[in-house]
C-alpha cells in the first residue's frame, strides 16, 4: 500500500459514508463529495449538485442479462455478443461512456474485430479537436482559473448548466493563491439565453453581457482579432454586438494579468464550429504577444475525454478511428456514430453508456449489444443486453478530466455484484 | 547583281549573338497600349550607350492578347543575360508598371529559352499588397496602383538572338535615300521577330570602330560620309550624295534573313531612275560575329 | 484501344476503398490480375472480380459504371490518365491527385480533391462537405489543380486552399473558401453565410452579393486584369464559367478581407 | 525453468566484462550461478559469435503523459504514414515522431530497450502518465516527478521553510506521484510565465515569489540528495535553446555547491554566441567543465534530421520557439500552478545553419566528455528525434568515417564552425554497454537491471556483430525481458507487461496537514485522490511495482 493514500470510508449505524468521492457524472470530475450508503442506497450528503444527485442517487433494477428481450445467463449473453462481433464485418462502438479501463477494452475489441470507435458525444468534440490539430491553442487548467484568472469571459455559455458547480469552484472560491481578490474578477458573458446570475460577485457586481447572436460568434471573435491586429472594421454591429462595444470588450481583454476565455463544444451546436474554436484559440495566441491570456473548454461530460485520451495514447488518432484495415485510420466525419447508422455502413453497434445519459442506444437495423447499468425504465430491447456497473460507484476506476491533464480516481461507494465494461470486454476478448 | 537597276554589292552584314526578350504590353485602347510600348522601347537604339536595343515588333489585335485588349509585342535585345534582367525591370518598372491601364504578358513560349523575371521583381511595388494567380500554369501578380491594378506576368523567356543585321542604302540624295528607307521599313516591319532599333528604323549615323580619341570606341564612318569623299579614302561613288543604315535585331538568321530581303526588295522598288544607286552592308571583315549575312545569297 | 472498363455486379454492404484502382497502378496489368486487386471492404478484403464485371482495356482510360456512394477513394492519388465513372462515389473522391482527369457522372460525399496537387475533377452532381479542404492536420487543403461542379457544393469548399482553382456552378454552402491561403473559387450560383472565413489570400469569385461577413470591407468596383485570363481558363472545363467569360467585363466589385486573418483575401463580385 | 545463453560474447562493465566469452544461466527471470553439471538445461540458446549485453535502458525518453498525448492528438498527418497493423500477437498502432504508446513499448523492445524512463512526469498529470505507461507493454517503465515551478515549493521557499520541511514535500511528492526521480525543468520559469515574464536567467527572480532559479536548483539537489535518491536532481536549466546559454550552464554546474547533478538534454544548453551568425557550439566547454566536476552527469538530447515534435515542461521556452513551429501549429498549456508544457513540432534540416549546428555540438558532447559513465545516450525522443533513431546515433558515435560522412554533408558554415572533424574518437561496445546500460543503472539505482551479474534481472540483449552498427543495433537477434524472450530479429515473439520502479523515501507524516489543507483550500482535488496508489498500477496484475533502494546512509 502507498503510504501517501489515505482514503476510508467510515462507518456508523448501519450507514456509510465516503468522503472525497469522486463525481463521474460531469466532466469537473469534482472530488470532494461525501456519499452516504445506506443498504446499498446512496445519497450526496457534500459537495451535491443535480448531476451529481441524479448519478449517485438513481435506482438500479435487477436487471439479468438479456438476448432479443428474454432474461439469459451472463455466459449466454456473453457467448451471443462475442458471436456477432466475431460475425460482424463492420462493427461500431459507440456511446463509449465509460472509464479507462472500460475504454482500454473497447479498443482491444475494436482493434481485434476491426471495428470504428466513436463516443456518444463525438460531434462536440471535435468542435474542438479539429481546431487544435490545425492550429494548436495556449490552454489553462481548473486550478489557474481558480487561482490566477482576473477576466474570465464565458463565450456562449453559462457554466452552470452542464457544470452546476463551476462558479462555486472556481470563479467565487474564497481564497486564491496569489492574492488575487476573487470578488474582482470581471465576469463576461457573450451569447443568449444564458443564466448569468452566477456571473454576479458575490459583492453584487454584474457581469458585462454582449449579447450576440450565438451562431455568430466566429464573426465576432474575428472581429475582435482584426480590431487587436489594429484593422479598422466598416461594419457598425458584429454579430448583434455594436463594434464600439467590442472595442471595449478588447480593452478589458488587453488589460487582463491573466485572461481566460471559456467555451463549451456542446454550447457550440452548429456546423463548422471548430472554425469558430479556432478563432478563439487565435485570438488567445495573438493576446499573448502582450499579456497572459488562455483558453479553457468545457464540456467533456460522459466519458468523451477519457474515451478520447485512452484512443489517442493506444492509436494515435482521437475517437472517430475504424481499426478495419487492421491499422487505425481517422475520419470523423465518416466515421461518425448518426452518419455510419444512417448510411448503414456498420452491420453491428456495440454500445456502451454508464454514467447520466445516453442509454438508449440510437435507432439502427444493425443488431446492437447494449453495455448499460440496469436503471429502471432502461429499454433493454436489442440483440443483447449486458448489465454493467457504474465507474465510480459500483466499482473503482480512473478519468480524465475537462482540462485534459488532470485525472482522478474513481471509487467505489457500494457492493455490486455488477461487472464492469472492462470485466465484459475481457470475457468477450476471451470468447472470440 | 542588281534590282531596278540598283547594283547590290558583294558583301555581307555582319552580325553578332545577343539574348532577345518579346514582351507584350496591353492597355485599354491601341493609343496607350503604344504610349508604354514607345516609353520602354524608346531610348534604345544602340547597345553601346542604352544598354538594350528594343522596338515594336507589330501591334496586336484585341483577339490576339492575352486578356482581349489592344495590345503590342515587344522585342528587346542585350548582350548579356544580367543586363537583360535589369533592362526589363528598369523599362518595365518604369514605363509600363507606370502607364495607365497597362498589363504586361510574356511574349514567348513557356519552353523556349531560359526564364526571365518579368513581374516576379516588380510586384514588390505593391508593399506586400501584391497578390498571385496562377491561371494555366502561369503566374501572374496583381500589383495595386493608383488606377486600379497592374497585372504582369511573373515570367518571361529569354532565348539566344541576333543583333547587327543591316544593309546601307546608297542614294543620289538625302532625301531619295530617306524614301527608299521608308519603304523598307515598311515592308520589313510586316516581318516578324525582328526589329529595327534606331528612330524610324533608320540610322544615318554608321559607325567604324576606334577613333582618333582616346576614350571613344567608335567614331563616324568616314569613307561613307559623301561630304569627305575628297579627304578620305572614299568607299561612295561619285553619283552617291547620302547613305543611310537599316540595322536588324531578330530571334534567329532565318528573320534577319527574311528582314534584309524585304527591305532591300522594298528599297530597290523605287530603281536607280529615282536615285538608289546601290545596296551595301557594313562588316568588319568578319572579326565582329559569327552570322554573316551576304546580300547576294539572300536576295538569290 | 478502348478504355479498361469495371462494372459493379451487386452493390457492397460495406464502405469500399477504391484508391487501388488507378491507371499508374493499374499500368502493365492483365484483366485477370486486376480482377485479383484485394479491396478493402469493411474489416475484411475482397476481390475486384467479386465485385466487378472487368473487361480489359487500356488502363491510362479506367471507366467504372455503376459506382455507388460505398466507394471511398475513388481515383485518390492518380497521377495521369483518366478515371470516368459512372454513377455515385463515396468520400475523398480524387484525394491528394497529382495529375490526370477524373470524372464524376453523379454526386460524391465528402472531402473530394483534398490534398489535391494537380490533374482535373470534374463532378456532374453535387458533393458534400469540404470538397478540396485540409485533411485535419494537414497545413493546406488543395495544392493545384482544377475542380468543378456542376451541381452544389456543401460546406467549406476549398478550406484552406493553397493554390488551382476550383468552380461551383450551383450553389455553395456555408464557410466557402474558410481559412483560404491562395488559390480561386468561383461561384457562379449562391454562396452560403461565412463567406471567406479567415481566409488569408486568394479570391472567391462570385456573381452575386453574399452575406458580407463584418471582417470584410468594401472597396469598391473596378477593372481586374486578371479575369478575363482566368474566366476564359475555367471555361475551357466550365460551360457557366465560359458563359461568364463571355458576358462579363473585367469589372467585379471587391471585399477585402478576412480582416481577422491578414485580411489580404478578396470576395470579387462580377459585374 | 533453466535458460542457458551459451558462448556468447559480453559486454558487461558493471562487473568489468569487455568482451569475454561467457555462458549465461537463467532461471525463473534472473541471472543464476552455472548450475552443476548435472542439472538439466530447459533450453539452450547457442550465442556462439553474439555480443551480449544486458537490456538497455534509456533514462530520458517523453513516452507518457499529457504533453505525449497532445503530441499525439496534434499530429495526426504524421501518423498516417506510419501505420502499424496489428498481428496476431500485437496490437496495432501508428506514429513516428510521437507514436502511438502501445507500439511505443514494441519498437523499444525490438531495440532491446528493456527499461524506459519518462522525464517530465507533473505531479499534477501523474495519475495519466502512469495510466499511459501502463499501455506500453513489454519495457519496464519510471517516472521523474517534475517540481521547481510548483506554487507549494516556490511558496515554502518564499516562506523560508527548512531544507528538512522541503525535503518531506520532495519525498511526499515522489511517493504520491510514484516517481523513481525529481525533474526540474527552467527552475521557477515556468512559474514566472505565468505571471507574464518572458525570461528567467539562473540569478533572476521570480515576479510574484522572489525566488531565483540558482536558489531552486541548491534546494531540490540537496533535498534529492539527503532524501537518498539515488538519481541526482535531473535539471533542465535555463534558457534552453538560447545562443549563449553555455555560460548558463557553466553557472549551474559551479553553482549547486558540489552537490550530485544530472544535466539533461545538454546539448540544447550549450550554445555561444559567436561567429557572424551569433550561433557557436559551447561544447568543448561543456565537456570540460563535466570532465573536471564528477559530482555532474549528464544525457546529450542529440538531435537528427527530419520531423519531429518537441514536447516540454517548459512552456516558457516553447512559447519563445513558437515561431519555428513546423507545421505551424503549437500548444502551450499552464497546468494547476503545478507546471506548463508546450508541445511545437519541428523539423531539424541539415542544411539549416543553426540545426546543422546542433547536431555537431551534440556529437562534440558525446565525444568530448571522456567518462562514459557520466554521458547518457539519448534523443531527448522526441524533441531531438524520436528513439527510433538510437542506432543510427550509435553508429555515428562508433564509426568515424561514418560521421565525417554525415558532417560533410552539413550546412557549409555550420562544417566551419565546428571541430568534430578532428575528434579522433570511436566509442567502443564497451563504452557503448556503460552509457546504454551499467551508467543510467547506476545513476537511476535500479539494482539488478543494467548488468549481467547473478541475480540480476535477467534483460538480456544478444546482437549479431556487424561492421555497420547501425544495422548490427537496429534489429537484435534475442530480447530476453525478465528471462522471456520476447524480441527475435527485431520482431516481438511474445508480448508481456514490465513494471514501474518507484522510490518510497521516508517523510514525516506532519507533513500532510498542512498539505491537505493547502490542497482543499486552492486546488481543485483533494490531498487523498491526487496520490497515484499502488492498486492503480498493479492494475489487477498488469502492472507491478519496483521498488527500489534507497542510497545507504540517508533518512529514508
């Protein structure tokens, strides 16, 4: 045992309870909860969001394995499943919502049956993938912003929604390292419909909002490039956005220590938007000529950076690879999960979702082997359903986090006698 | 030998190698397409003090440019590749670049010859806001100028030529030797791939090497000066009171040939009943250049 | 001698890779050895006779009748000859081809002519997105070469494009000509929002005013030299671009931009 | 199981072997005495006419963590031309300049790599660098754990706490982190970028702590050295890359008071300023100063020509290097006032004044410095050139003519600036066996690894000798990892799971509160989830631990 861990549960009448839990249910992978098992049912007692609650506090049926609907053995289910992967000539494997280990044995999967691997999620991550392998970006971590970030701009986004926890941990911490008065921060808004009520400091300062139309936002971001560069626009509004106010907008920007823009892939919900990731990652490469100034994305709920990280140390590529030609070839534009089932080019979905959503596999002919918890409600009717346990609260595990350099254990906070994704993908390596 | 009476002499031009560039020049209307095309020609008669010798090759038809305008073909010639190099960045830059509604195109085939800038140098006027095209293999620079823009051609060809073809008309008059000129010039400019250099076409100031000073490489050609024939060792007839000198640049022999045959044919058409009395051609006695071109062959 | 000809029996459940069926790779092969080639399909290979009528012929002049949208790659990296095919193509049609002609007589999905570095593409229908676009990665998108369509073009035609020129006789999606090095589009139907998004150089030809992205600014109508020279090109290979030639004078009205990017990139509208 | 390795030629300088004939006995995965005549040989390889050394080790290669994988993520066009299909045995994989780890562990294997070490290794990213190494099969791995820019060091520092309270957070951090070895990389440096300044020379305060990089230096050396960790501070000095930097380097040598260092990647530290071009090679006063003080070894990160990515803590520097970026394309990245990195590939050309340059000061290192056990082969993989390229360099180190060869073809002023035509110089196999093997061994205290003596863990490498060593070293006959073949001719024959060598120096358990604290006050995880524990990468027997010794003599 490393004598540097030291994490136990402590016990007391009949309940248990965790501390420093590690939440897998969005992408913060925030770690200082406290879950309470009480007989095998668990509440978020600390450190509590919706998300969070929604994750740890949901029911499980007894669910058994299944093939087209009838209760199998896990053997049976097993040996079913690893027959259409032996047949299928084109498999998917898709959802990916799962841990490292879970993913590690995907990959061997999709490696030996020359299947293409790509996350529920995919489309939002490639809003950023793509920008960063055209371009490269200058990029910040959880704890910079925490500690360092003066002007913090929140580029059609609010944060809160997909991350209820991101202002309480890291924009209105109490305390920063470097002196830094966290009340100060300036808080900016770009886009609509966002809740920028958590924008407010807690001394009741409001944050400056610019409300552009969000599909346009690359054209704003560019604007404030040309205006950086010291171009002169005859366009009068960018976007929605009187130009005078992106003039201001760029002042607070040059004047920052330590600027952080922050964006959100899944916030960025229309075509092409990796150009519009791009620009932000230019404009944040242009302000550090001068000043400080980074980027910070967002997003990365259900397991897509995990997914991603694992494919990218073992092949190369990011998800969106097709292992067919027995070497890892990358295409995420074919090779994504709506585009593959609606052109019917995969003749088999294996797919796998663990954490909040996206148990419903998607619509296919193709025969599907669901990997899933066994949640009530769950709509198991496919070629084969496996029931797995939940990283993170079933069984231990690993994940990477949004930043992209961080990553945290999970734990387990109850018994199962649930397997996990990577339990089944060794059972199904070994039918092959 | 002679036609119309007028005696053709039994000697050869002397000509020597040069490197010879066509360049066309466009604009939007056959007056300033000739304004640029006299500017950067003009000025360049003689090797000898204007570094290039260039002319007008013929004007071209709207159907017949490059992009549908009024246009002119060039040639010019130097005796070196270098000083090649600057004469067109310097004529171009200067008389073209600043004409307006001017365009400038490579004259030659993309596979004779060697590669020659023609815009490659010059787009830098444009402070960074020149800009490319690339159309059929070629390359082109869009230059900003006060007028709108100037599109030239990055390159041109530059092949091996001939400069010094000529033949001398020997008259009774100045004024006779003057219209037997004319009318060569005439007639040889229907030739292609030659020019001829001197104003009009016509030089009446031929040249022998060395002279009594020192510092002057060439001086006047004094046996065919008819004001010396009683002082010097005169090469005119008694009957001849004026020579004048059509000097030919062209791509290759066969042009100069076919320059020198027009001309002459053009020359003698007036006959010795209007006071041409004889065609000769100035030589060194062979020293000069390897192209020899003997009238008598020529006009066979 | 008449072209090598491959006619599809019975359309593949599975995505194709085509990009074995070129004439330089093809060259100084029987009928039968080509009837051999092993196709990708799927994760397993397949034969081009299980999938292919092939009657032997010259392999400089590769005809394909009744191609389908399964097929990838179709004429990727060809050098010389010409490919005609008869029917649909899948993704990357004509990708990274350094020379020859290919012809489509139906549509193709994705990414045809990325990373195209000379030859002709000639599309009869429409195509997808980023037709000869940047593979992710990659610094340049088209290299040279000559691209047309006959019917649409998706998004990101030409996304930073290097060089050649590419023609849309339709309509052109969103982002047309994003992140443009240098090169030519024209667009001789309608072109999406974001036009010339941070393109750097190059000019996108168009015969109507688009939505003007902010980072573009006017400057005025006024005579171009250089399009006559390069309309009369494209109409060599371009019936709308030929008509154009014709009808147009050298007068197109100029956008500079993109402002963000350097901002020496032009939208030309023909007038 | 009894594996005799018969008549085979070895090289084996921990133990003084240069070049005898030996037989070498194996059982159960070590190296065994011969065993008496009677006992029966399981299998028997005939070696006659082989060279045998052990495994070789490589003590400075980015094969793990974050910035790999960005590296990874960024370079897509370089992977596609380098596919690696899968076999029946192998996983398939791809890259070149940043492969792919599985493929990673494969070729380093097929080299006869048998251990790895990944040098950069932030606390803050540990978890993922084991994580990935985890997936590189075959090699042993480690880990040198990066501090000198981490708020909580700068910040005791700033605080005047004792050398004895920093050397429980140095040991603290090793064993959390599960490091084999302390990394600092542009001391405070990148700490100071973070607050916006562009340089940090060895004397020039940190903005925001006022501590200097000479400080840092003196304080992790002496906190390395009196927790007994058997590797010196590994320091990436100041000021990479810039012309003049010699003089920096000489500063750090002298300035750490005769405490043990390890100097890496030095070749990009030992650059002048002369000449028309303000670009000379320091290196004949590198070698100087590394011959004169035995307290300094060092590895070269030598370059070589053609693509590849340079990946680094340092962000400070990539940042200044951007501008070289080819492709143009770079990251950089500020990492939980922890760390940076900056990944920016590059392309090192030979008829570039300045790379043409690099790479003949890199070879003037290597020849110049006389002790081979204080010299350490590598590429920096991949900021010189990836791994791959290993035997290539050894060729160029052990066959002169070769190299006047190859110098000759260099960037004409670059042959004028350097003096490596008149290095006589040829490395033996035995200096080759010290600087691959016994010396980074030795250096990284790793026990049984890195010789041949009985008990020693049986990486065993077995060569063809070939008059072209590059040939002779690309594709060895045997890799034997802990007694199983698992390499024949350059191909895997069999695929196994090495292991992660640790330290567990002692600290006072004092030194957790206030950790703790610090911890849940500003950082964004808790003390207990930042540990990398030991089931981690035991990885339910995938991994295993090693756990090495200690120097004798200190607290631990």
């Amino acid at each position: 045992m490393n004598p540097a861990t030291a994490a136990s549960p402590t016990a007391k009448s009949g309940s248990r309870t965790h501390t420093s839990v590690t939440c897998p249910f969005c992408s913060l992978l925030c770690d200082d909860l406290e879950v309470t098992n009480r007989g095998g049912s668990l509440g978020v007692t600390a450190g509590d969001c919706a998300r969070a609650r929604g994750g740890f506090e949901r029911d499980y049926a007894s669910l058994s394995p299944q093939m087209d609907g009838r209760d199998v053995s896990m053997d049976q289910a097993v040996a079913a499943a690893a027959r259409l992967l032996r047949g299928a000539r084109h498999p998917l494997y898709g959802g990916l919502g799962t841990d490292v280990a879970g993913m590690r044995g995907l990959l061997a999967l999709a490696d030996r049956t020359g299947g293409i691997v790509d996350h529920m999620l995919g489309d939002t991550m490639y809003r950023n993938i793509l920008a960063m392998q055209d371009r490269g970006w200058i990029m910040t971590t959880m704890t910079e912003v925490r500690n360092r970030a003066d002007v913090v701009i929140f580029a059609n986004l609010d944060a809160v929604s997909d991350h209820p926890r991101f202002f309480e941990r890291n924009i209105w911490n109490a305390e920063s390292m470097f002196g830094l008065a966290t009340k100060s921060r300036r808080i900016v808004y770009l886009g609509e419909g966002l809740n920028t009520r958590p924008g407010v400091s807690p001394d009741g300062r409001k944050p400056l909002h610019l409300r552009n139309e969000p599909e346009r936002l690359g054209e704003l971001i560019g604007a404030l490039r040309a205006l950086l560069a010291g171009q002169s626009l005859q366009a009068r509004t960018v976007a929605g956005v009187k130009v005078a106010e992106l003039t201001k907008l760029l002042g607070i920007m040059k004047g920052a220590k330590y600027g952080v823009i922050i964006w959100s892939p899944p916030r960025l919900p229309f075509a092409s938007a990796d150009l519009v990731v791009e620009a932000i990652c230019d404009l944040v490469k242009e302000l550090n000529a001068q000043t400080r100034f980074s980027g910070f994305a967002l997003g990365g709920n259900e397991g897509i950076l995990t997914a991603g990280a694992v494919c990218t140390w073992q092949s190369g590529y990011q998800l969106r690879t097709d292992f067919a030609a027995g070497y890892p070839e990358f295409d995420p534009t074919r090779n994504a999960t709506a585009r593959l089932l609606a052109d019917d080019d995969v003749d088999l979905l294996l797919w796998t979702s663990t954490f909040l959503t996206g148990q419903t596999p998607p619509e296919t002919k193709a025969p599907t082997v669901l990997l899933a918890p066994p949640l009530r409600g769950l709509d198991t009717r496919c070629a084969v359903y496996i029931p797995v346990g939940t990283p993170g609260v079933d069984h231990r595990g690993q994940m990477c986090r949004v930043d992209n350099v961080v990553s945290l254990p999970l734990h387990q906070v109850r018994e199962s006698a649930l397997p996990s994704v990577a339990g089944v993908c060794n059972l199904l390596l070994q039918s092959l | 030998m002679n036609i119309n009476g007028v005696e053709i002499e039994d000697t050869y031009a002397e000509a020597f190698p040069m490197r010879a560039t066509r360049i066309i020049v466009t604009a939007v209307n056959r007056r300033w397409t000739l304004n640029a095309a006299h500017a950067a020609t003009g000025f360049a008669t003689s090797v000898i003090a204007c570094g290039c010798e260039a002319g007008i090759e013929r004007e071209l038809k709207p159907v017949e440019t490059p992009d549908g305008r009024p246009g002119v073909s060039m040639l010019l010639f130097t005796m070196s590749s270098k000083e090649m190099a600057r004469q067109v960045q310097n004529r171009i830059g200067q008389c073209v670049l600043t004409s307006p509604t001017s365009a400038c195109f490579a004259g030659m085939g993309p596979k004779e010859g060697e590669k020659l800038a023609l815009g490659k140098n010059l787009r830098f006027f444009g402070d960074g806001y020149q800009a490319s095209k690339k159309i059929d293999g070629a390359r082109y620079w869009r230059v900003p100028v006060m007028d709108g823009e100037f599109l030239c051609q990055e390159n041109t060809r530059m092949v091996k030529a001939i400069g010094g073809g000529n033949f001398l008309v020997l008259a009774e008059t100045q004024r006779q030797a003057l219209a037997a000129c004319e009318k060569a010039i005439a007639a040889m400019k229907r030739i292609p791939n030659v020019i001829m250099p001197f104003p009009g076409g016509v030089v009446r100031s031929g040249s022998k090497v060395g002279s009594k000073y020192k510092a002057l490489p060439a001086s006047t050609n004094d046996a065919y000066c008819p004001t010396l024939k009683g002082q010097v060792r005169s090469a005119l007839p008694p009957e001849v009171g004026s020579v004048m000198e059509i000097v030919i640049d062209g791509l290759d022999e066969a042009a100069i040939r076919a320059a020198t045959r027009a001309g002459i044919r053009a020359a003698c058409s007036l006959g010795r009943r209007r006071g041409i009395v004889r065609i000769s051609a100035g030589n060194y006695g062979g020293k000069l250049g390897p192209h020899l071109f003997h009238l008598r062959r020529i006009l066979k | 001698m008449k072209a090598l000809t491959l006619t599809l029996k019975a359309a593949p459940a599975q995505r194709v890779d085509l990009a074995p069926i070129t004439p330089e790779k093809l060259r100084g092969k029987k009928a039968a050895e080509i009837g051999r080639i092993r196709l990708q399909c799927g994760n397993r290979t397949v034969a081009v006779a299980e999938l292919f009528a092939v009657t032997a012929g010259n392999c400089e002049e590769i005809v394909i009748r009744r191609c389908t949208g399964k097929f990838d790659n179709v004429g990727a990296g060809m050098t010389c000859g010409s490919i005609a095919v008869h029917g649909n193509t899948g993704h990357r049609t004509g990708a990274q081809m350094a020379g020859g002609t290919l012809t489509v007589r139906g549509s193709t999905l994705d990414w045809a002519g990325t990373g195209m570095a000379g030859g002709t593409l000639v599309i009869h229908g429409d195509t997808g997105r980023c037709l000869g676009a940047a593979w992710p990665g990659d610094a340049q998108g088209m290299r040279n070469g000559t691209i047309i369509v006959c019917g649409n073009a998706g998004e990101r035609v030409g996304d930073k494009m290097r060089r050649g020129a590419i023609v849309i006789e339709g309509n052109a999606g969103d982002y047309c000509g994003a992140r443009m090095i240098a090169g030519s589009i024209l667009v001789c139907g309608k072109a999406g929002d974001f036009i010339g998004y941070s393109m750097k150089r190059g000019s996108i030809l168009l015969t109507r005013v688009p939505r003007l992205p902010a980072t573009f600014n006017d400057c005025g109508t006024f005579e171009f030299g250089f399009l006559p020279l390069l309309l009369r090109s494209l109409g060599r290979l371009s019936h709308r671009a030929a008509a154009l030639s014709k009808r147009a004078s050298a007068r197109a009205q100029r956008y500079a931009g993109d402002l963000a990017n350097v901002g020496k990139g032009e939208l030309l509208v023909l007038r | 199981m009894l594996i005799k390795l018969t008549g085979g030629t070895v090289y084996d300088p921990m133990h003084g072997v240069d070049g005898q004939v030996r037989d070498i006995y194996v059982r159960d995965g070590r190296v065994v005495s011969s065993p008496p005549a009677d006992q029966r040989i399981d299998e028997e390889y005939d070696l006659r006419g082989k060279v045998v050394m052990a495994g070789a080790i490589d003590p400075h290669s980015h094969i793990g963590g974050g910035k790999v994988n960005i590296a990874r993520t960024l370079l897509p066009e370089d992977h596609r031309p380098h596919p690696i299909p899968r076999t029946a045995l192998t996983r398939s994989g791809t890259g070149r300049a940043a492969p792919s780890s599985i493929t990673t562990g494969y070729r380093y294997a097929e080299m006869g790599y048998t251990a790895v070490f990944e040098p950069a290794m932030l606390p803050a990213n540990s978890r993922q660098a084991h994580m990935e190494l985890a997936d590189t099969p075959i090699i042993d791995k480690g880990a040198y754990v990066m501090l000198g820019s981490d708020d909580y060091l700068l910040r005791m520092m700033a605080a005047g706490k004792t050398q004895a309270e920093i050397n429980d957070y140095i040991a603290y951090t090793i064993v959390a982190a599960q490091a084999v070895a302390v990394k600092v990389v542009n001391p405070g440096g990148i700490s100071a970028f973070k607050f916006n300044q562009r340089n940090l020379d060895l004397d020039e305060k940190n903005s925001y702590y006022g501590v200097t990089p000479r400080q840092i230096l003196q304080t992790l050396a002496r906190g390395v050295k009196e927790l007994g960790i058997p590797h010196p501070l590994h320091i990436h000095g100041c000021n990479l890359g810039v012309p003049g930097n010699v003089q920096t380097t000489l500063d750090t040598i002298t300035g750490v008071e005769g405490l043990p260092i390890h100097l890496t990647h030095i070749q990009f530290h030992s650059y002048g300023t002369e000449g028309d071009k303000k670009f000379s090679s320091g290196a004949a006063q590198i070698a100087e100063a590394i011959n004169r003080h035995k307290h300094v070894s060092a590895d070269v990160g030598q370059i070589m020509f053609g693509q590849t990515v340079t990946a680094s803590g340092d962000n400070m520097a990539q940042f200044r290097n951007r501008g070289f970026a080819t492709p143009n394309k770079w990251v950089c990245m500020d990492i939980e006032c922890d760390a940076g990195c900056g990944v920016v590939p590059f392309r090192y050309r030979d008829q570039n004044f300045v790379n043409a340059l690099q790479w003949a000061i890199g070879l003037e290192i290597f020849l110049l410095v006389e002790d081979p056990w204080r010299v350490f082969l590598t590429t920096d993989h991949p900021n010189g050139a990836p791994f791959t390229s290993y035997p290539h360099l050894i060729r160029l180190l052990m066959d002169k003519s070769f190299r006047d060869a190859n110098f000759e073809r260099l960037h004409p002023e670059a042959q004028a600036m350097s003096t490596l035509k008149s290095v006589q110089r040829e490395y033996s196999l035995y200096e080759i066996a010290i600087m691959t093997r016994a010396a980074p061994s030795r250096s990284l205290g790793l026990g049984d690894r890195g010789h041949l003596g009985v008990g020693a863990a049986a990486d065993i490498t077995v060569y063809t000798p070939h008059g072209d060593r590059e040939r002779m070293f690309e594709k060895p006959d045997y890799v034997f990892k802990d007694g199983t073949p698992v390499a024949r001719n350059g191909r895997i024959v069999r695929v196994t799971d090495g292991g992660t060598h640790t330290l567990r120096p002692g600290f006072d358990k004092a030194v957790l509160k206030p950790l703790r604290a610090y911890f849940e006050q500003f950082h964004t995880m808790r003390l207990e989830n930042f540990c990398v524990s030991d089931e981690e990468i035991v990885n339910d027997g995938r991994g295993r631990i090693i756990v090495n010794q200690l120097r004798a003599g200190s607290r631990g």
